[in-house]
C-alpha cells in the first residue's frame, strides 16, 4: 500500500511539472555585455558636461538602454558649468532611452541652489518631466538649514522647486 501511494504522489508532482523548450531565453538579455569596474562616466550636452557619475560598478547589456551601477556618486551641472545637483547612493538602475533614473540604498541629493539634503532608500527621478519621487510609503528625510522633515510619499518638482508628502509628516525647527 506504501508503494502504490508513494508511486500516485510522485506521479503527481511530476505530471504538473513541465518544461517549455519553445521559450528562447537570450543570454545577452540577463548578462551584461560590459561590466565596467571603478569607472567615470560623463554626459555632454552642446559640448558641455552636464552629468559626472562615478561608480564601483557599472553593467551594460547589449541592444538595451538599461544600465545598473554599484556604489555610485553623482554631480549634475547647468548649462554654466555649475554644479547644481550631487549626491550618491548603493545601486542605481539607468533607463537611457525613458530618462529614468532609480536610486536605492543610502541615497543622499543635495540641492545646490536651494541648500536643501535629502535623504532616502528609495527614489525615482523623472528627466522628462524633472519629477523626483518615493513610494507611497517610502520615508525621506530633507534638512534645510535649521529645518529637518520627515515624511512619507514624497515628491519634488525640480520645476517649480517645490516639494509635498502624501502621508505622515514629523520634522524640527531650530531657530537661534
């Protein structure tokens, strides 16, 4: 009786299982074509540098406008050649061809022209519309001067330099 329930239950197992060949699952679309160690990229616009990024690590893969970059630190300039935007964080995800940029772990901005940190372990950056966001239940830290907020659902316009939580908000102010 043994047998003959242990022959049905692998019977069983095995007959959910299948495999499809059919699948063609390319190599080039899991592995990177380059993989750039302690490397310096830089972005030029009209002959003038407009992002400095430095990483750890950096993968390309092939017929793709995704990158992904370890340890990375990060400057972004005017049409000047001043710095405006610098900061870093654990791993960042590149999507050339949408302008995407999402940041993870540790990440610090700074905001030159406005002074202002901010701090966070996840955040997305829209190029097109200049949007910076977080999840919905994401936290991210600002400091400002005196002035440190906490909240969470965070977005930025780098537009209208303006700046809102969706959810809880805590924050200190110390004034001299």
């Amino acid at each position: 009786m043994k047998k003959f329930l242990f022959l049905i239950f692998t019977i069983a197992i095995f007959s959910g299982c299948s495999l499809k060949y059919d699948d063609e699952v390319s190599a080039s679309e899991r592995v990177p074509e380059f993989v750039f160690k302690e490397a310096k990229m830089f972005r030029y616009e009209n002959n003038k540098r407009t992002v400095e990024l430095s990483a750890a690590e950096i993968e390309k893969y092939e017929n793709s406008p995704q990158n992904f970059a370890k340890n990375v630190s990060f400057k972004a300039y005017n049409d000047k050649q001043e710095l405006t935007t610098e900061g870093s964080c654990n791993y960042i995800y590149i999507n050339l061809d949408e302008k995407l940029y999402e940041l993870y772990g540790n990440i610090t901005l700074y905001a030159k022209d406005q002074n202002t940190y901010f701090y966070a372990d996840i955040l997305r950056w829209n190029e097109k519309n200049e949007q910076l966001t977080s999840g919905r239940s994401d936290f991210v830290k600002i400091q400002k001067d005196d002035t440190i907020i906490y909240g969470s659902g965070f977005s930025a316009s780098g537009v209208s330099k303006t700046f809102e939580f969706t959810g809880a908000v805590t924050g200190d102010i110390e004034t001299k």
